[in-house]
C-alpha cells in the first residue's frame, strides 16, 4: 500500500471517530475543527517527534498569548475611547509581536504553530456564544483556553498516531 493511501485510511479512520467523539460525550470540552487545526500543524512542520513537540508547545503559547490578549481587551476600558477595532488592533498588534520575537527561544520556535494557537483561541472566543466575556475568559465554563489548549493537545496526538499507523500499514 502507497504511504499516501495508508496515511489517508489512517487520518479517515481517526478523524471519523474524532468527530464522533467531538460531537458526542467530548462535546464543549474538545473542538473537532481545533483537533484538525492541531493535527494538520503536526504534519505541516516535520510529522516525526520534534513536530509533535513543536506543534504542542507553541499551540499552547500562541492559544496562551491569544487568552492573554482577550483577557487585555476586555479589562482595559480603552474601546470605549479608542474603537474596538482600534482597540483590537492594537492588543493583536502587541501580543502578536511577542509571540513572533518568543521564536527566539528553540522550545517556541515554530511561529505557525503559535499563530495556529493563537488564531483558535481567538475564533472560539469570538464564534462561540458566551465565550467572549470576562467570566468565561477566566472560569471553567466556555474557557477558551482551556477547549483550546485540550483540542489542540488531542489533534497533535492523533497526529502523530496517524502517521504511525499510516507507517504501519505502508510496511505490510
């Protein structure tokens, strides 16, 4: 069987199941389409050991630095004065920076994985009713970093047992 073919049975296979999971008892604790974002970061940068730590470490910091961002928007008044979207873009511009120039340090050094964190902690929070408030920001209930941060740490996983599997299957 071709790796492309066996890869593919694989990420079929565990996708299938994933959704089913996402959609039934893991509901509103994991995302599928975070689990997917994950697992394609995996692939994206090196599908082997280091992506997997790679993809998990700097999903979490982005995800962490997004959070950290909402969390600066919504308790610093300054939308009311400033716009939200100039409000907005600034809080994006400052945490976006840091979490570039964090690529300085090797453990945070893949820039897309971060952005991949960062830009789901930033859809959930802005796509899921509730979840764009203080209390949910910092509570147990729509905590966007917390469904992040779970996602993504299941899509990374999933990738690579996927590409282990496909592995598996190509040498039979």
């Amino acid at each position: 069987m071709s790796n492309l073919v066996a890869l593919s049975i694989s990420i079929g296979v565990l996708g299938g199941i994933a959704t089913a999971l996402c959609l039934g008892p893991l509901s509103g604790i994991v995302v599928i389409w975070i689990v997917f974002i994950s697992w394609a970061c995996f692939f994206a940068i090196g599908g082997d050991g280091k992506a997997l730590q790679n993809t998990i470490v700097c999903n979490i910091a982005g995800a962490l630095i997004a959070w950290i961002g909402l969390l600066i928007f919504l308790g610093i008044p300054l939308a009311e004065t400033l716009t939200v979207p100039i409000w907005a873009g600034i809080v994006v511009a400052v945490t976006v920076l840091i979490m570039c120039l964090l690529a300085h340090v090797e453990v945070f050094s893949s820039i897309p994985a971060s952005v991949f964190g960062y830009a789901s902690v930033a859809a959930y929070a802005l796509q899921t009713e509730g979840a764009l408030t203080m209390g949910a920001l910092t509570g147990g209930s729509n905590n966007a970093i917390i469904v992040v941060v779970i996602s993504a740490v299941i899509g990374a996983i999933l990738g690579m047992i996927s590409g282990k599997i496909g592995a598996a299957l190509t040498s039979n």
